[in-house]
C-alpha cells in the first residue's frame, strides 16, 4: 500500500471501537456515548455492542437506543453476532465473535457494503477472516486484563507482536485492532506495532475520568 493509500484508509475507519459492557446500566452507556463523542472529532470512534446474554427484544430496543445515539454524534454502529438485529436497527456493521455466522451471510442478511469485524485469537483466525473478505479484525488479548465477561474463558497475552503477525496476514485490505489491557500507557506499544486502532471496553465506561482516558488512548495513533 502506498503512503498516500495508507493515509486515506487510516481517516476512513475509526480509531477507536467502543465495545458495550452489560455491567452497566443502559442511561450510563448512552451518556458515556456522548461525553466521549465530546472529547473526539465526529468519526474518531465507534460504538459495538456486545450482550451474549440479553433477550432478543431487549437488546434490539438497546440497539436503538444506541443506533440513535451514534447517528446524532457522527459515530459508527456496530452489533455483536446478532445480524438480523444489525439489520433492523440499521446498524452499519456487525462483529462476528465464535459461533457466530460468515462474513459472506451476515453481508448477505445486510448488503455487500456492510462493514464486518471478526474476533481473533490465533494468527490462523487472522488468515481465514483475510481470506473471507473481513473488514477488520479485532485481535486479542494484547494485554493482560480482567474480563468484564464472567462466562468468557481467559485467555493469556499475545503482547503487540500479535498485532504485527495479523498486519502480515491484512496486507493492507483489513484493518486490524488490538484488544485486552489496552490503557492510556499500553495504547502507545499498540500503535508503534502498526495497529489501525484499538478496541475498548473498562476504559470508556469505568474510572473517575474515562474521557481523559479515551482521549489519550486516541492520541497515540494521532500522534504516531
């Protein structure tokens, strides 16, 4: 890819993804939504949720809620594995974790230029979303980190060299985003392995000053 090529996919898709914890409550989310979008330039982020355990109907009134809210701020919408969902709502992109459906499918269920993200543990994860068409792929765990998910399994720190690993199986047509203990200190390591971003969860959502957080995380992919 050229340098000129690099810069333009680099202002075409977020910087950040800010991923939904159902540790908290729905008003705190959509307020999170917007003091972040307060903080960033309109398009610098986006919103995915993520709810393995919530009824159907309510998340898809969530979804809404969230659909609503991003669209008033500029931000991308992405769900979580839930297509026909993504599609009601609609939501820009879907997130396809394990068990969930193709990228082929979930295009199918909601237009070929919907954005898709796929979870990814292993360099092999990488290589087939490449293979699939994938958008983007979310690698994890960079980082040690307790997971907000009790029924997640944990899994142990791949470092910033799994980043570089995946930018090998991209080539340029996916961005790749680092997930797991990625921190205002830790976010600089992502961005000097040449992550396009990073993909967020405790960091928007929890502490005395998430905004000042996200804020520095941004940065060090501005500044890089």
């Amino acid at each position: 890819m050229t340098h000129r090529g690099a810069i333009a996919r680099a202002a075409a898709i977020p910087r950040l993804i800010l991923i939904t914890d159902p540790a908290f409550a729905d008003d705190q989310v959509v307020r999170a939504v917007h003091a972040v979008a307060g903080t960033l330039a309109r398009g610098a982020f986006a919103v995915q949720l993520r709810d393995k355990r919530r009824p159907t109907v309510s998340l898809r009134l969530f979804a809404w809620r969230l659909r609503i809210a991003t669209r008033a701020v500029g931000a991308r919408f992405f769900v979580n594995g839930e297509v026909s969902v993504a599609r009601d709502v609609g939501a820009d992109g879907v997130h396809l974790g394990h068990g969930a459906c193709s990228v082929a499918e979930a295009r199918r269920v909601m237009g070929a230029g919907t954005w898709v993200s796929v979870a990814t543990h292993s360099d092999e994860n990488v290589r087939r979303a490449a293979a699939r068409g994938a958008d983007a792929v979310v690698v994890s765990p960079i980082f040690a980190s307790r997971s907000p998910f009790p029924f997640d399994a944990v899994k142990q720190a791949r470092g910033p060299e799994a980043v570089r690993s995946a930018l090998e199986y991209a080539r340029g047509k996916m961005a790749v985003y680092a997930l797991g203990g990625v921190t205002a200190d830790t976010a600089h390591a992502c961005a000097a392995a040449g992550a396009d971003g990073v993909a967020l969860i405790r960091a928007w959502l929890e502490g005395a000053e998430p905004c000042r957080a996200v804020r520095a995380i941004h940065d060090a992919f501005a500044l890089r």
